[in-house]
C-alpha cells in the first residue's frame, strides 16, 4: 500500500512546500499522477518488476484501478478550463508546450490576446502608445563610405 500510496504522498508533498500553489500546475500534477498509476498497472499486467509484482496482493491492484479511475474522474479534462488554460499559459515555464489538444490551445491564446487588447482599448484617451505618435521628421539616413 506505501508503493502505491507513494505518487500521492509526493504530490502532497510538492504541493504543501509552496506557498501558493499556480494553477498552471494543476494539469502537470495530475498527468503525473495518473501516469504513475498507470505504470503500476502495466507492472504488474506486464511483470516487468518481480519484486513489485510478487508482493501485489488483488486488492492492491484493484486499488490503483480506483485511484486512476476517481483521479480522472475527479479532474476531467483539465486543458478544457479556461482558467486553467490562462494559468499555463501566462506560466514562463509551460505556455502553450503543455496542451495535448491544440484547439484549446489556440482558444487561450484567442482569449488572451482578445483580453489584453480589450484592456489597452480602455485606456484614457490621454495615454498614447508608441504607435500612435507620429514622428515630426524622418529618421536621418546613413552616409555611404563609397569612394
């Protein structure tokens, strides 16, 4: 039971070490998990680790089933959450790497952009962006060194 217990241990772990736990992290954290119990289950379907397999009772095989099968049913689909998408892609370290989907990808990248452009709109009038000034005289051109 500690083997198959471990993954969420150390996700608890990570998870209590910050402060603040990101959003963007949420959907790294539980492809992780499920990943790890799905490897459990090809251990023991495949025996590729006697160790692991000889001391596997039915129960703790049908353990693991659960805890994938209430982990997925718990997170579903979490590239479809727009604020879960924000999050990973405003994080430096995933942006848009992180999507399988790359329609939701292009969707949070859509809605950013539209987002940001909505708030640069809604400036005062007063402030001005570099691009609408126009320039009172052209840049000065460079002298060729042609002999």
């Amino acid at each position: 039971m500690c083997i198959v217990l471990q993954p969420f241990d150390q996700l608890t772990e990570t998870m209590s070490a910050e402060k603040y736990v990101s959003g963007s992290q949420i959907l790294i954290l539980t492809r992780g998990l499920i990943s790890a119990l799905n490897r459990m289950l090809e251990i023991t379907d495949g025996h590729l680790e006697e160790d692991f397999v000889d001391g596997l009772h039915d129960s703790s095989k049908n353990l693991i089933i659960s805890l994938r099968s209430e982990t997925e049913k718990r997170f579903p689909n979490l590239e479809a959450s727009k604020t879960i998408g924000v999050a990973i892609l405003l994080d430096p370290r995933f942006k848009l790497n992180v999507f399988r989907n790359q329609n939701y990808a292009l969707d949070v990248k859509k809605m950013v952009t539209e987002l940001v452009a909505g708030n640069i709109k809604k400036r005062k009038p007063d402030q001005q962006s570099a691009d609408d000034i126009e320039p009172t005289e052209p840049p000065p051109k460079k002298a060729s060194m042609t002999a």
